[in-house]
C-alpha cells in the first residue's frame, strides 16, 4: 500500500470513529437545541443501529436488537454502564420507540456530514477538468399503505382506477466516479401537491459542491433548471432533445461532431410553466452535435458551458449511465426499492440512514479500488457490503486504536478481490426487461353457487 493510500485509510478510520460519535451527537444536539437521551438507546446507538440494519440482509429491528446484544461490551461508542455490561433485553420495543424518537434533523445532520466528510476523502476530479462531475437523476420508492402516508404521498391512477401503494418520487445527486450519493429531495409524485423531478433537482443543487458539473439527460435539459445551474456558477453536460435543441439553435441545422456557441433564451412555455424565472434571463454555452454509437443514424444534442470538444463530451456523457447502476444498488442491494415504515417521518429518517449506510459501503469500494490500483466501479457492490457486514462486529471488538485500523486494513484487501468481471465479447442476447409474469386468474363461480 502506497503513503498516499495509508493517508487516507488514517481519514477513513477518524472518519469511522467520529463521525457518530457520542461528542458529535452531544454537539449536534447542541446545536440543533435537542434534549440529549444517555439510556441505552441514545441517538448515538440508534444511528449506528440503522445504519447495521439497513445493511444487514434481514432489516429487521429483531437483527439490530441482537446485534447490540451480542456486541454491548465491545461498544465504545457509548458510556453507558448496562450497555457496557451487557444488561440489555433482547426485546425490539426499546429500540423502536428510540427511532420513532429520533430527530429527523439529527438524521438530516448525519447524512450532510457523512456526505461532506467522504467528499473530501474520495475526491475524483477530471484530468482535463479539475472538478468532480456530479449526475442527477430521479426514481420513485412504494411506500406502505397507511392514511398518514397516502396523504402525504399519494398513489397515482391509470386507466384501472387508482393505485394501492403510496409513491414517493425522489431526486439524488451521485459522484460519477466514486459513485458517493449526496442527501437527496423528495416529494409526492402523484395529487394536488405533485412535485416534479426538476422542482426537487434544484433543491437538491444547493447542496452540491460549489465546483461540480452537473450532468443530467434530457428530462433535466430544461431552460429553469439549466438557468439555475448557471445562477449557481456551476458548469453542466445537459442531453436536450431534438426538438428543443432546433429551437435553441434557430433553425438551423448543425453537422455532426460539430459545436456552435449559442444563446438559449427562455420560451414564453417556459416563462408560464416556470413564473419565477427572472425577467431577460438567458444562458450562453454551446449546442454540441455526435452521431450516437450505439444506435445508427440517431443524433445526439448536448448543451453545456464547458469550452470542450464534441468528442469529449460524448466521452463523458456515456458515464450518466453510472447513477442507473447506483440507483439500482441503493433500491434493490441496501432494498431501499420497498419502505416498510408506517409514518412520514419515519420514512424519511429511514431514506437519510439508508444513504448513510450506502456511501459506507462505497468508501470501501474507494479505498479498496486505490489500494489494488484498479478505478471504484470496477468493483461489485453488494459483495463490498457483504464484506462490511461481516467486518462489522470485529471493527466493534477492536480493543484500541490500531487494532481498529488492522481490522479497517483487512476489510479493505478482502474487498479489493471483488473486481467485476470484463466482457471481452459482446453479450448474446440484448439487455431488456423481463416482465413480471401473469397473475393468478380470479376465481369463477360454479353454476352450483350462482342458483343458490
């Protein structure tokens, strides 16, 4: 292992140890003017708890409970004195009720710093560039169906009538690179209170480091939200469509792996779709022109502000695909797809802790990937989450400092083995979707049954 990679492991670990501290609780307590809970359960524990049971392949309160049972006397987290000494039932009400507790600013606080932490410990800028490119891009989670979430997160309706489940629509910003996920915005997808993908994205982008790209494909190449980028002097890779990007330029056509410098003024849609836009406001990059390679005889349209080439741009481009893989991960290997909780608030805090315990896992992936020479996306996520989980309770057992940082050290060699595997030839068979199969028929009345 390099000195540059040793530095590195030295801010993961403090990075483990501090960033749920019960000294950072207390402080983020303070701060927030909260009540400070020392039993058992503080918030110190609870986080930490949700954060195991969101990786934990089971996700119950029951695995959690026992987890802090089996491990109570390696906790140092903690200097409570029937934790300590293993005086703990194995019942889940205790833990329950302290979740149901727990601030949601607390969980706000944590996932913020977390992000902010990693941020500078895995920071990927480009070559050519010297900014991290962030991409954004939407996905819906089912909510269970309760009235307090079906009010606050209604279901939508077809052709059929009205849905059963609850939907919330989300919008996240991810590293390209490390593929680090920021705190995302949410909202209800369907009702009188929709919110759309856009409207949530420029929430989320006051939270996106000052330096980004921001990446995103055509249902974010909109006039509102490229004008609010530009507001926050952040440069951007926007896919338009086609004929928005005839529109921007004119008319006129443009060759491909061509470029031309333009001035992309609001439309009057846009002004009565968007009423807040500022009165002459406008933006300058360039439209860019590349033929798609994977599909003959299709054009691809880009807007952006970074003076790069056609070429380039493309280059980069082809790496949105990454959050459709991250999102996949974080819905369907943390299981964030499904949300079993019964209350708003609940909801919420268990979204923020599962993208905790997601960019865990991907700062192992980080460390994992530098210490082996190979790029984070080469290696399988759900088989870096199943080696943190099985280092779990030894990183709870280290005794000291350095035993904390041996164990860190071998977790991170185990994961360096997970390298993906290259495709050398073209796949047999084209990527698609498999349907869902059919239902079981409804069941049919006998003629014995319809005479009675």
């Amino acid at each position: 292992m390099t000195s540059s990679i040793a530095i590195d492991l030295d801010l993961f670990v403090r990075i483990l140890e501090t960033t749920v501290s019960t000294s950072f609780v207390d402080q983020l307590c303070r701060k927030r003017k909260l009540k400070l809970r020392r039993g058992i359960y503080s918030l110190t524990v609870v986080v930490w708890l949700m954060i195991y049971q969101r990786l934990n392949s089971k996700r119950t309160l029951s695995s959690a409970v026992h987890f802090l049972v089996r491990e109570a006397a390696h906790w140092r987290r903690s200097g409570n004195q029937r934790l300590v000494e293993g005086q703990i039932s194995t019942r889940t009400g205790g833990y329950c009720r302290a979740r149901l507790k727990m601030p949601k600013l607390v969980a706000t606080d944590v996932c913020d710093h977390i992000f902010n932490q990693l941020q500078v410990l895995m920071l990927e800028q480009v070559p050519d560039l010297e900014r991290p490119i962030f991409v954004i891009d939407g996905t819906t989670l089912r909510l269970q169906h309760r009235p307090e979430l079906e009010k606050a997160f209604p279901a939508g309706r077809n052709q059929y009538g009205e849905n059963h489940w609850p939907t919330m629509l989300l919008v996240a910003f991810h590293d390209v690179h490390t593929g680090l996920a920021m705190r995302p915005s949410w909202g209800p997808m369907y009702g009188e209170r929709a919110i759309g993908e856009q409207e949530l994205a420029r929430d989320a982008l006051q939270r996106l480091p000052g330096n980004a790209i921001v990446m995103a494909d055509s249902d974010f190449g909109i006039f509102a939200f490229a004008e609010a980028v530009q507001r926050s002097e952040r440069g951007m890779i926007f896919r338009l469509t086609v004929p928005r990007a005839h529109k921007i330029l004119g008319g006129t056509g443009i060759r491909p792996g061509r470029r031309r410098k333009v001035k992309w003024v609001a439309s009057r849609w846009d002004r009565k779709a968007h009423p807040d836009l500022a009165e002459g406001a406008w933006l300058g990059g360039w439209v860019v022109a590349c033929p798609n390679p994977s599909r003959q005889g299709e054009m691809l349209f880009f807007f952006t502000t970074l003076d790069v080439k056609p070429k380039r741009i493309l280059e980069l481009y082809k790496r949105r695909w990454n959050i459709e893989t991250d999102l996949r991960s974080l819905k369907r290997t943390v299981d964030l797809h499904e949300v079993t909780s019964k209350s708003q608030a609940m909801v919420e805090k268990e979204v923020l802790m599962a993208i905790c315990a997601y960019n865990v896992v991907r700062a192992v992936q980080y460390l994992s990937a530098s210490s082996a020479g190979l790029k984070p996306r080469q290696l399988s996520f759900s088989t870096a989450q199943d080696a943190v989980m099985a280092a779990w309770p030894y990183l709870q057992r280290a005794a000291n400092a350095a035993e904390f940082r041996q164990e860190v050290q071998r977790l991170i060699m185990v994961v360096a083995q997970a390298r993906l595997p290259e495709r050398s030839v073209k796949r047999s068979y084209p990527r698609q979707i498999w349907g869902r199969g059919d239902h079981f028929p409804f069941r049919r009345s006998t003629r014995r049954e319809v005479d009675q």
